[in-house]
C-alpha cells in the first residue's frame, strides 16, 4: 500500500479517494467497494502507526485526511536518490503482465469455441451428444485460465506494492 501511495504523488488524501484510484487500477481484486474501502482504511491506520503518514484533524463527520509525515518526505527522497527502479523488479512485472495477457487470450478463446459449440446445439439438437465433450473441455479450460489470471493478477499487486 506504501508504494501505492508513492505512485500516486498525492499530498493529502482520504480512504475514499485511496480507494477510488485502488479500484480504478485494480478492480478485479475487490468484489465490493466496502471491502476495498476496508482495506484501504486498514493500511492507512498501520501507516499511520508506523509513523509513515498522519492524519489532519478534520471537521466532526468528515472523512479523515491523511498526509505524508515529514519523517517520511525525507527518507522517501533519499531512497529514490539512491536505489532508482530496479531492472530485476521492472523484468518481473513485464513477465507476470505478459502472462495474465496470453492467459487471458486464451481465456477469451476458450470462451469463443464454448459459445461455438453451444450454438451448434441449438442449430442442431440431434448432434449434441457429439459436441458434448469439446463443450465440457473448453469450458474447463476456460475456468483453468481464469485461475491462473486470478493468480498471476495477484501477484502483480503485491510485486508493484513491494516497488
């Protein structure tokens, strides 16, 4: 989540529009907003904990915003002085992006023949026993890809949120 903040470059923020742009770049991993927006919330209070970033008091039942402390200004600035983006992270992400693409082309694919098939059956209903098998395996690979995009999208965040 640090590094996700870091991204962004924002000078104050709140869990809303955390979450919001959490969403924006990561939407498949979250079924609801209320469980992005709770995870968010989580991550900015062990934050802040950590001394890393601290909340502005605000008006009574606003949302709380939160800004980066000055410990962390400085320790930021001379980190990205000293270390700069590493070549092995960067490789690494072109390697699992270049996965989740190819996997879910041929997620994609998979979801054409069953579609193809299905159709076929409605044309011809005395063939169904005849495409019955291809169906059933594209539409197992179909759910195989969508794991292993599920996986790879995965471990996409938590790389990027380690850069």
């Amino acid at each position: 989540m640090h590094n996700f903040l870091l991204s962004l470059q924002l000078k104050s923020f709140t869990v809303t529009s955390i979450t919001r742009h959490l969403l924006a770049a990561y939407s498949n991993e979250f079924d609801k907003k209320k469980n992005a927006a709770q995870y968010v919330y989580r991550h900015l209070k062990a934050l802040e904990h950590e001394g890393i970033i601290t909340s502005l008091s605000g008006e009574s039942g606003k949302a709380i915003v939160f800004s980066w402390s000055k410990k962390c200004d400085e320790d930021t600035e001379t980190q990205n002085v000293l270390r700069g983006p590493s070549k092995i992270n960067q490789e690494l992400l072109f390697k699992i992006k270049e996965k989740i693409r190819r996997y879910k082309a041929e997620m994609l694919t998979n979801m054409g023949e069953a579609e193809a098939y299905s159709e076929w059956v409605k044309e011809m209903p005395d063939f169904a026993e005849d495409v019955k098998s291809h169906y059933q395996y594209t539409r197992d690979q179909t759910k195989l890809m969508l794991g292993k995009v599920k996986a790879f999208e995965r471990l996409l965040v938590e790389y990027e949120t380690r850069q």
